[in-house]
C-alpha cells in the first residue's frame, strides 16, 4: 500500500504533516533502511520545509544564462504539469507524484563511455556546483512558463562520464515502477514505458543543456520530476525528461517516446519553431501561463524559443520541416 505525500501547499495549514511522520512514511514506502535521511544531493543547505520535504539549494545564479521575464508563479509550474506516469489530466501529477520514493535514488550510466556503472545520484552530482537558469519552457500543446531551475550543466556531467567516439547520441529513460507510477498500471495508457529521451552528442554537450535538480530555490517537487530531470529549452517540453534513471551513450539515433507513439506528429529534434506547424494545430503562438479564460495570455512563440543565437549553428543546412 502506498501512501500518498502531497506538497504542502495543495494542502490547508491544518493538515500539513510534521516532518517525522512524513519521514517515517517514506521509509515505509521504500522498505530500506536508512532510505528515510534526507535527499543526500551536495549543495543542500537545510530542509526548509519540514511538511513537503523539499530542501533548500545552495547554487549562484547564471544571469548571463536567464532571462528577465516574469517568472510563472509557483503554484502554477507545480501544479500543472505533463508527467504520463502519474495521468493524462494536468493537476494528476501534483496529485499523485507523491506516491513515487526519490529518496535513494540512482542513475545507470552506459554505453559508448569510459565510466559507465550505476551511480548514486550524490556522486554523480558531487563534482559539480550549482547555478540558477531562468529559462522558458514551451510545450507542444502551445503553452508555457518562465521556470527558474537549479542544477548543473548537463555538459558538464557528460564531460565527467567520458564518452569515446563512438558517442554520437545521448540517450534517457525515466523511471518505469508501476507499482509506484499510476499511470503506467492505467489499461488505457499509449505511452511505451518507460518514457524515453534522447539528443545528437553536439546538443546535449550545448551550454544550455540542463540537468535540473530543483526549482524555485528548493529540491523539485515529485511532479516536476524529482529528483533529477533534463531541460533542453529551445526544443518542446517533451524532450525534457523527468525522473531520470538511464543514461546511455549511444551510435545510433534512439528511439524516443513521443516519435513512437506519433512519428508524424512529433519528431526526434523537436525544436521550438513556428514555421513548421503541428498537423493539428498552429505553432505561431503559445499561451503564456498563469492564463484564464478572460485573459489567455497569447504570446508570439519563437524560433528556437527565443534561444537561436545559442543554438541555430547546430542545425545548419537542416530542412527543419523535415527534422521536425
Ligand atoms: N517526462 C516524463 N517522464 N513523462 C512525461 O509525461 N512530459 C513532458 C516533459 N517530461 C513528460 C516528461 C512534457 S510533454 C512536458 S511539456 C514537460 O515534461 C513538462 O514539465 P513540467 O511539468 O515540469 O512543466
């Protein structure tokens, strides 16, 4: 039996749990030993929170990576959210992201590398310090937000893994524990689990590849993909895979979750580009959350989302409708 451990601020003050009971469920809900200390991630100040168990980080920000646009309210970037393994339904994730435990967790490095193995998520970030990036997010469906991350380059961590030559592509899995995940025991769900990800060597090594490990200054919160998830800003929010749990260095072009499910809808590269339509829908704008009904809040999407002068150089002489 899992038990569920919503963050605190979908709760009223009088039901917000104290932090032993809350720790003492998630050693329950692991059944190891130890399990219950708290997220060991270096960098980690305190736990300022004693009912979510989200911790504060201690990080500089990367101004010069950031951009000064209104930040989307944090009671919106937690609260809607796309994670399949939890539902279809945008409040499903901040609902039931609580049953999945993060607290051991571990990334299985592989592949064409010269340090694969299994790594605790503490050694694999203990080399690295980590910065503040206020990037957009847009997603497909033509919505998005302005999310300040913390974490590390992910540059830097491919870097520490040592790829060989025959590295040409990165590849990332999430998480695949139905026994934990609701959505991946749904009858109904399409997704092939787990939920796969991947880039071209040359992106993934780009300076605004990101591996997240928080948001808003503290630990993610599970529904954003606690506790480690990629951010790829200039390509649709689908590349940006939450809960990683795989990381392999590959030869081939891998095969990736949104492409399988809908090859011609969505595409490997995914960029952020308004000249190439969804065949459902348009690309030219996108609604810039918080939106309601009275004030949607259109915005004229951009190229790359705004992020062209980092990355065009990287598809050069590409048809991007063609690599879409
Ligand atoms: N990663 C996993 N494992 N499962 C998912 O369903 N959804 C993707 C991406 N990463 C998804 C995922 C989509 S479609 C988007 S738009 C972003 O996560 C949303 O991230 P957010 O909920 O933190 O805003």
């Amino acid at each position: 039996m899992l038990i569920k451990q919503r963050p605190s601020w979908v709760l009223p003050e009088s039901e917000v749990t104290p932090k032993s009971i809350y720790l003492n469920r998630r050693k329950f809900m692991t059944g190891a030993i130890g399990a219950a200390a708290s997220l060991t991630v270096p960098g980690l100040l305190h736990a300022n929170d004693a009912s979510s168990g989200l911790k504060a980080l201690d990080y500089r920000s990367a101004t010069e990576y950031s951009t000064d646009e209104k930040k989307t309210p944090l009671d919106d970037v937690t609260a809607y959210n796309n994670f399949y393994e939890f539902g279809t339904g945008k409040g499903d994730p901040a609902k039931y992201a609580g049953e999945m435990s993060v607290d051991p967790w571990s990334v299985e490095v592989e592949g064409e590398c010269e340090r694969p193995g299994r790594y605790a998520l503490e050694d694999l970030l203990k080399p690295h310090d980590y910065e503040e990036r206020i990037y957009r997010l847009r997603c497909v469906e033509a919505w998005s937000m302005v999310i300040p991350w913390v974490g590390v380059p992910l540059a830097d961590v491919i870097k520490q893994l040592q790829p060989n030559s025959r590295a040409k592509y990165v590849y990332f899995e999430t998480l695949h524990d139905p026994k934990q995940m609701r959505g991946q025991r749904s009858l109904f769900s399409t997704v092939e689990w787990p939920y796969r990800e991947g880039l071209r060597m040359d992106e993934a090594m780009n300076e605004l590849a990101f591996l997240a490990v928080g948001l808003y200054g503290e630990t993610l919160p599970n529904q954003n993909g606690a506790p480690i998830r990629l951010v790829v800003p200039w390509k649709y929010g689908f590349k940006s895979i939450k809960s990683i749990v795989r990381i392999r260095f590959a030869e081939e072009q891998p095969k990736t979750s949104w492409e399988m499910l809908a090859p011609n809808e969505y595409g490997f590269y995914a960029n952020v580009n308004p000249e190439v339509d969804h065949p459902r829908w348009s690309q030219k704008q996108e609604r810039r959350l918080p939106s309601g009904i009275l004030r949607p809040n259109w915005i004229e999407t951009t190229k790359f989302n705004g992020y062209e002068e980092q990355v065009a150089h990287l598809y050069k002489g590409m048809d991007l409708a063609k690599y879409y």
